[in-house]
C-alpha cells in the first residue's frame, strides 16, 4: 500500500487511520475531505507536516474532482469513509445521508472503476476498494445473538438505511462491473478527536460543563465499544491483506449498556476532576426516547482475529480512561468545536 486514498480522512474515524498509517509505514495518504461540521483539520494536525501527507477539499459528490484526484494522485487503495454518520442528525434531516451516503458512494465507485480500469495489469491487480460502513446496517439484536458477516440487513433509521444502501452498491460493482472491493461493518467507536455530539465525547463535555447528562429512555439499549485506534488498526489491515469480494466485521467485544458507559465515565471524572460540590452522576437525565432507536447491537469479530490475525488492543475500560484524559488535555480542539459547530443541544427529538 505504496498511495492510499482516503475519503473522509478529516472525519473521527478518518483521521486515525490517516494518523496511523502515516506513523506506522511508508505510505503516501492523500485526504479528500469536504470539511462539513464534523470534519476538523486540527485532528490531523499531528501529521499535517509530513511530506507523505496530503489534502484536498472537496466533495465526494463532485465526479469531477473525485476523478481528478485519483488520476492524478495514483493510488494503490481507496479507502471509502465519508459519510453521514449520526443516527440523530438523520432524523432531522435525512436529505443529507442520501446524498452523501448514497449518491457519494455511487460517485467513488464510479470514478474508482473508471480510474482501476486504466490502471497497467500490475496495479489493476493490486488495486482495492475499501468500504467502511456501521453494524447498524443489519438493524436491533434481541438480547443473546452477534451479527455476523452474513446476517440480513435490517435497517431502522435514514442513516443505517442510507449506509445499506451504499453497502449494496459497493457490492453490484464488484459483481457487475470487478471492480475489487471489501466492506468492513464496525460496532461504535470512541476515542480522541471524536465530535461531541455522540454519547461518549458529549457526557464528557457536558460533566466538564455542569450540564445535564441526558440518557435516552432508561439507558438500557446496549452497544459493542470499540476504541477507534483499534478500528483504525483493523482497516489498515484490511486494506493490505483483506480478500477482495470479502466483508469483515470489527468489533470491540465490549458490551455495554449506555447507562453503565455513562456511570463508568463519571467514575472517572470523579477521580481525576473531582466536582466541588456532588459527584458527576448526580448530572444524569433520563429523556424520552430516540425514535426507532435499537436496542442492542454486537459484533462477532471472529472472521477478521481468525482470518487475519487482529485483535483489539484495548478493553472498554482502558480505553475509556486514555478516552477521558485525552478531553481533559485537549481543551482547545473541543472548545472550539462548542463555541461554534455544536453546543451540545438535542437532535433528532421530533420536536
């Protein structure tokens, strides 16, 4: 993986990849990055410096400036993450995940398979598409049971609906037109650098803040945690040694029920800051429901260790703590983020 593409590179998940794989090897990474509210120069701030590293603004949507940067950039992988990925913004405004989900996705692979198909016999022979997508995309697990590779798509929300709409597509180029692709469908992540509105970078702000944790229904709906550096190790992996034609399923093996994620980061927080007056749990607020909103979610991850040979580095709770800290260091890249883009308000509430 001599050139890597990676679209959505300025993103939560995007950016750790991009750190990792200008810290661990020799490739040259191009960023394609529209820059909407979630995506942030400042988390690739770590390697914006380095001449293997390199950015282009535009959007996934535009075939022209898609084609552009993969002709004259050249690279060996295209690892597709730029999405739409709130479940409550979707909600609000599902017009935005078509379009950048969907549409985008038809626009990369078009323009990927128009690049591919130039390629000499080597490079076409090397060359992958790499797909990142979510496990929301199979819908709700009753309390026992994982999703695993081939487990039907269920979606209940315009997001995951719009994600396994792009899956879909990625596996018609692939049978109709060859063109190598791999799909990846990964539990929740967190970690550094993740924008505030989902629920672990937001309870942390909001403890630090004063502000009232809100907990949607009684916190009961359970998530597979997965910390983001791991993902961002998984892909990469992926990327090099994946099989063309394959899916892989990353997760974290961290069951967790958002009540017990909230009370764990309080926990912390009352160790490392403590309140003047109370403990940080004393800020939780049970409010009305999300629409639609799944129950549980786990990811079996055992085609992707045994296949491949990943494993995740960190447990739930060691990562939560790195997970904390990093808030508690890098005031500056969130508070900039909570003075203008997002001050922590409610979406998705059909009110």
């Amino acid at each position: 993986m001599s050139r890597i593409f990676i679209s959505g590179g300025a993103g939560f998940i995007g950016s750790a990849v991009v750190r990792r794989a200008i810290a661990d090897g020799e490739s040259d990474v191009l960023v394609f990055d529209k820059l909407t509210y979630a995506g942030n120069l400042d988390s690739l701030s770590p390697v914006k410096g380095n001449p293997r590293f390199s950015f282009v603004r535009a959007d996934i949507c535009d075939p022209v400036a898609v084609g552009r940067a993969l002709f004259e950039f050249r690279p060996d992988v295209i690892m597709h993450l730029a999405a739409e990925s709130h479940v409550d913004r979707s909600i609000d405004g599902p017009g935005a995940f078509i379009q950048t989900n969907l549409v985008g996705t038809f626009v990369m692979l078009e323009s990927a398979l128009s690049y591919w198909r130039a390629l000499d016999v080597e490079r076409s022979a090397q060359f992958r598409f790499v797909h990142i997508s979510t496990d929301e995309v199979f819908g709700s697990l009753g309390s026992v049971g994982f999703f695993v590779e081939n487990t039907p798509y269920a979606p209940n929300s315009p997001y995951s609906a719009s994600k396994a709409g792009s899956d879909h597509l990625v596996r018609a180029w692939r049978e109709t037109y060859g063109l190598p692709t791999i799909i990846t469908n990964c539990s929740n992540n967190y970690g550094p650098y993740q924008f505030p509105e989902k629920l672990i970078p937001l309870m942390i702000l909001n403890a630090l803040e004063g502000k009232p944790l809100p907990v949607y229904g009684r916190g009961e709906n359970v998530r597979d945690w997965l910390y983001v550096d791991d993902h961002a190790a998984a892909l990469l992996l992926v990327a090099s040694k994946g099989l063309v034609g394959q899916s892989y399923n990353v997760g974290g093996r961290n069951e967790k029920k958002n009540i017990e994620v909230v009370e764990t980061i309080c926990a912390i927080l009352d160790d490392l800051l403590p309140r003047a007056a109370g403990r940080y749990c004393d800020l939780i607020s049970f409010v009305v429901d999300r629409p639609g909103h799944d129950m549980r979610y786990a990811i079996d991850c055992s085609k992707i260790e045994r296949e491949l040979g990943w494993r995740p580095s960190e447990t739930f709770e060691t990562g939560l703590a790195k997970s904390v800290r990093w808030y508690l260091d890098n005031r500056p890249w969130w508070q900039a983020i909570r003075d203008g883009k997002y001050l922590g308000e409610r979406l998705g509430a059909l009110n």
